[in-house]
C-alpha cells in the first residue's frame, strides 16, 4: 500500500510540476510580450516627438541615420515616407522599412521585428519603431527558466518532503502487519504490542478479540481431541487384551474365530487412529521427508507381500500417511490381493505416492464412479471408509486421491496420493483436511 | 515378576492381569489411585500406570514416586500419542510409554525389557556358571539340559535374578509367593530356595544369614 501511495504522490506531483511548468510559462510569455510592447510603444511615442521637430534638418549620415557614437540598439527607429522609403534611421535600423506597408500601432514584420508605427505631421511620413523578435524570445525563455525552475524547485522539495511523510506515516501501519504476520493467538509471548498511533488500536483489539475466539476454538477442539483419543482408544485396548487372553485360553476349534475377531480389532483400530490423526492435523501438519520403504515396515502387511520401490521419499505428515497407507493397504488384501507395489514420482512440487495391487480390481464404471465421489466427497456410498480417509489425507496434503486401473501385466488398481497437486505448505502450516 | 497394574477401565484391566497371569507374572489390580498407593511400597518388580485415572494423573503420581526415590521400572499407559505427551510421561520418570491401543503381547516384552535394563542385564539371557536362563522364553538349562521349573520357582529364579548381586529379603520374597494361584499352597520359602538349588546347582543361590538370599553377579 505504501508502494502504491508513493508511487500515486509522484505520479500527481510530477502532473502537477508540469502544469505549473506550463502555467508560468504561458504566464511569462505574456507578461513579458506586454511589458516590452508597452516599451517598444512608449519609445515611439518619445522618439516622435523629437522627430516631429523636423527630420530635414538633423544631423545624418549619408545612409539616412543619425549620427551617434557607437551602440547597442535595443530598439531602432525608421522614418519612411508616403513610398515607403526609410528617409531617416537609427544607427542599427535596416536601410529597408521594418514595415512593407504602414499599419498603425504594433505589428510583426517580416524581417523578425516587432514594430510599433505612428503617422508623423509631416504628409505621408510615418515612424517605424522596432524591436527585434530574438531579443523577445531570449526575454521570454530566461524569464520562463528562472521562474519555471524556482517553482520545480520548490515542488520537487514539496514532493520529497510529502513522500517522507507518507513513509513515516505508513511505518507503523507496516509494524504492525509484521507483528499481525507472526501474531499466533496460542503462544502469549507473540502477542500484539500496544500500536504506536492510535488510530491502530482499535485494529489490534480486533486482531487480538479474533485471535482470542480462534484460540479458544483451538483449545476446545484439542480437548475433545484428547477426550475423544481417551474415549476410542481405551475400549479398543480393552478389545485387544481381552481377545489376546482369550486366544491364550480358547481351545483351538475357537482360536481362528478369534484371531478374526482380533483382526477386525486391528481394522478399526487403524481407523480410529487415521480419524484421530486427521482431526489433530486440521490444526497443522507436522511435514518432514519420509524414507516410503522404512514407513511401510512400520505397518500391518498381514498376508500382503509389499514391495517398494528403492528411493521412494516423499514429503508429508508421516502419521497421517501411514494411516492412508495402511487403509490402503488394508483395503487390497480385503479385496483379494496378495501382493502390492509401492512406487513414487516428483515433477516440481508435486509428488505422488502410487500403490498398485494384484486384486481382481474393479470395472471402468465403478472406478469411474469411486473417483467421481471421492473427488466430490458427495457419494458416501462410493468406496469405503479407508479410501474415503486416504482421500481426505491426500487433501490435507493439497492434493487428491487417484484411483486407476492397474499398469499392464497386473490386474489390480492403483491408487495414487497425489501430494502438493496445489503447491508447496510451508512446514508447520495448518491445511483443513475438509 | 511381581506387577502393580493401575488401570480404571475394568475390561482393559481385567484383560492386562489375566494375560500377564497367564505369562506366570503375579499382579495387583486397582482402578484407583488412592488404592495402589497403599501398596505400591511393597516390593513390586514393575508398576505399570494409566495416565488419566478417575482420581488423579498417574503421571504425577510416578512423579511423586521418583521425587521419594522409588526407582522401580514404571510403565505409562495412556490414550494420549503426541509426541509433548510422550516427553511429558517420559520426562515424568517413567521408564517407558505405551499408547493405547497396544497389543498385551508387545506389553508383556516392554515389562520384560525395562525389568532386564533395571536388573543391568542387557539382553533376556543370563549366563551363571553352567546355569543359563532366557527370561523371554521362560525357559532354564543347565549344562544345556533343559530344565523345568515350577510356576513359584521360575517366580523365585527371576526375582532373585533382576536382584543378581543383591541381597533379596525374606518377607519379599514371601510376599512375592504369597497369592500365587494355580498351584497348592506353598511349602516355605526355604523349600523352594532347596528345590531350585537341587535343579540348577547350590552355587545359584547364596544364604545372607538372617536377612535373605542373592544370586550372585
């Protein structure tokens, strides 16, 4: 804003320098015009008067001038008669009439000369009285240069002055929306200080009163969160430890019922975690770069063969990644498959993170309509909860959720979390998964 | 190994100490603090505590625990997976952190493997004279002969072993023997003591005259 402020002062000013620029010099032009015509005027009406006296009879020089000692002529002098012939001269005065015809008062002549003329008492004479234009011109320019360049002068130190109180006057607008920058309602010690003028006050108390319903907002969310972890993952550790007993003291016929039922634990306990991590990640996501190959160790691979492609890194929220993986993963050996690929490409910033199964797969049609809602998170019946989840952790990753048929030579689908589709998240910036 | 277990939830408790029952350990149960702290100066071999109790934290309670001086191994279970909460349970003296949901499999080896740092024995296996015994397996050979222990004996072997050098009193190891189920009601202690000596060698258990017994180093 204060680029623009500045730039708007200089544009005015140097319109406005011009203007006057202009102003004085058509002022000075006809200022000048008039008090030298009002000269050239004055001086004939003196000269005729002594020429009145009698021109026969003064003393010449044999080319009808005056005689003078040597001088500068501002103005000259032709006495001419009724056929135009210059009978008597200044010093300086061409030989030739000033006028080629006699017209009373001021006029321009040809030979670039201002002329004043009068008739004389004398039958058919007239007195030329002449100025040259160059003299006029010079008059004018110098007297437009003095002024016209006292009044720049003046405006350009008007023009930096205004502008370095346009600065002063926009710094602390410039504090406080560095101090608003990384102003983070949930640590004290970034809060807002008292602005240096006034008139800002009331912007910060609007600042802080937002901040202050954000945090609270914050707050409130992260306390359910930990009730709502407390609340899930208490009953599902009961679960586990209870069907872990119950294997230990169950009689083989019951074991592999068992051991289904603690796989379906093991199921929504990975949903569970994948709701709870996305709901803590709409605060911010904890980005750092993820060796894909030590991520996939980490998760449950029951009855799936993984295999990842060497130099598979991606940059993203490794809980939340792991989650969308282990839906995913989850997902393949649900529907048949036996063995996934893992692979990832870079172009730029974005990043896609691709597993390809072996599974039977799934028509044109249903993968068409599974991506249709995933893309629209409007059909909660396109695809199940772990795609719907992957879904979401790809965008809260900026990007989005690809389901595609298996390359050739496999049968199954790849389902790609495409990562940064949107650009870059500075680390630690907050991206709603919604 | 003698466990004190606090835990509210009744299914998620009742699940721990039967699983750990089942893997010859003895527990003590409560879901309430005021109740464990009545007994947690009896000689325990492991407390594993929950976080968020009905009538307090566990982790200021192991806190406390610490400050008097307690340096049994504590185990903190909890709801809570951020990684401040972690440092929080962590920093608080515990010696390690389980977040819920865990599997009792991976509980039963973290208790096997903070009561192994305590004892100063690295790894689950112990090496005496000729007399080798893996506390992971529950297994005890001698000369490489199997040998089989009872439920009391094995429970006696592997108090006296995460004490090796050590001198173990005679009331604690009474009040480890004591409410053992499963098995007839014991002989005396100094039965047990005689029937590990005749199983795996006099030299494994050593008499402090009037005071207890040590395995030593």
């Amino acid at each position: 804003m204060r680029r623009e402020l500045v730039r708007a002062l200089s544009l005015v000013s140097v319109a406005w320098l011009a203007a006057v620029f202009i102003a004085v010099a058509i002022g000075v032009r006809h200022e000048v015009d008039e008090l030298m015509d009002g000269a050239l005027q004055e001086a004939a009406e003196i000269l005729y008067g002594l020429v009145a006296l009698g021109n026969s009879s003064g003393p010449s020089t044999a080319a009808g001038s005056m005689l003078a000692p040597p001088h500068n002529e501002g103005l000259v002098w032709q006495v001419v008669d009724e056929r135009q012939q210059v009978v008597l001269r200044s010093q300086q005065a061409p030989s030739s009439p000033l006028l080629p015809a006699f017209a009373a008062g001021l006029s321009d002549s040809p030979l670039d000369w201002r002329v004043y003329a009068m008739r004389l008492p004398a039958a058919g004479q007239a007195l030329y009285v002449g100025q040259p234009v160059r003299d006029r011109v010079q008059s004018r320019y110098k007297a437009t240069i003095v002024v016209g360049a006292s009044a720049l002068a003046v405006g350009i130190l008007c023009v930096a002055w205004l502008r370095r109180r346009i600065v002063e006057a926009m710094k602390p607008l410039q504090e406080l929306s560095l101090q608003v920058k990384h102003y983070d309602p949930m640590r004290a010690e970034t809060d807002l200080p008292a602005p240096s003028r006034e008139e800002f006050q009331d912007i910060r108390e609007a600042i802080r009163e937002l901040g202050h319903r954000l945090a609270g907002r914050v707050q409130g969310e992260r306390a359910f969160s930990a009730h709502a972890a407390h609340a899930l993952r208490t009953p599902l550790a009961g679960m586990e430890a209870q069907l872990a007993v119950a294997m230990k003291e169950a009689s083989d016929s019951a074991r592999p019922r068992l051991e289904r039922t603690r796989e379906a634990v093991h199921r929504l306990k990975r949903v569970v975690t994948s709701l709870l991590a996305l709901f803590r990640s709409a605060e911010e996501l904890n980005l750092e770069d993820i060796d894909v190959e030590e991520l996939m160790l980490l998760l449950p691979v029951e009855s799936l063969a993984v295999h990842v492609d060497p130099g598979c890194r991606v940059r993203g929220d490794a809980n939340l990644l792991a989650a969308a993986l282990a839906n995913l993963l989850d997902n393949s050996s649900r529907h048949g498959a036996r063995e996934c690929w893992v692979s990832c490409r870079t172009e730029g910033d974005r990043q896609t993170l691709t597993l390809t199964d072996d599974g039977p797969g799934v028509t044109e049609a249903q993968r068409a309509a599974l991506q249709l809602g995933l893309d629209h998170a409007t059909d909660l019946d396109a695809g199940g909860l772990g795609l719907k989840l992957a879904a979401l952790i790809a965008r809260a990753h900026r990007g989005k959720l690809v389901i595609e048929p298996a390359p050739a030579g496999r049968t199954g689908l790849s389902v790609s979390i495409v990562l940064w589709a949107d650009g870059p998240e500075e680390a630690g910036a907050g991206s709603s998964p919604a | 190994m003698r466990l004190l277990l606090v835990e509210d939830d009744e299914i998620l408790g009742e699940g721990i100490r039967d699983y750990l029952r089942i893997e010859g350990h003895l527990v003590d149960w409560f879901t309430r603090l005021i109740d464990a702290q009545t007994v947690v100066s009896e000689p325990y071999d492991a407390l594993l505590v929950d976080w968020q109790l009905p009538d307090g934290s566990g982790v200021d309670w192991v806190r406390r625990l610490r400050g008097k001086g307690m340096t049994l191994p504590i185990l903190v279970m909890t709801a809570r997976d951020l990684l401040s909460d972690r440092v929080t349970g962590l920093d608080s003296g515990a010696d390690d952190y389980l977040v819920k949901p865990f599997e009792t499999e991976e509980l039963a080896a973290r208790i096997r493997a903070v009561r192994r740092r305590f004892s100063g024995h690295g790894t689950p296996r112990v090496r005496i004279g000729s007399v080798e015994i893996d506390s992971n397996a529950r297994a005890v050979s001698r000369g490489g002969k199997p040998v089989n222990l009872t439920a009391r004996e094995w429970a006696l072997l592997d108090a006296l072993i995460t004490r090796s050098g050590r001198v173990v009193s005679k009331s604690d190891l009474d009040a480890l023997l004591t409410g053992f189920k499963g098995e007839a009601a014991s002989n005396s202690l100094e039965v047990h003591v005689f029937n590990l000596r005749r199983k795996l060698g006099r030299e494994i258990v050593q008499t402090v005259r009037g005071v207890g017994y040590r395995i030593p180093l």
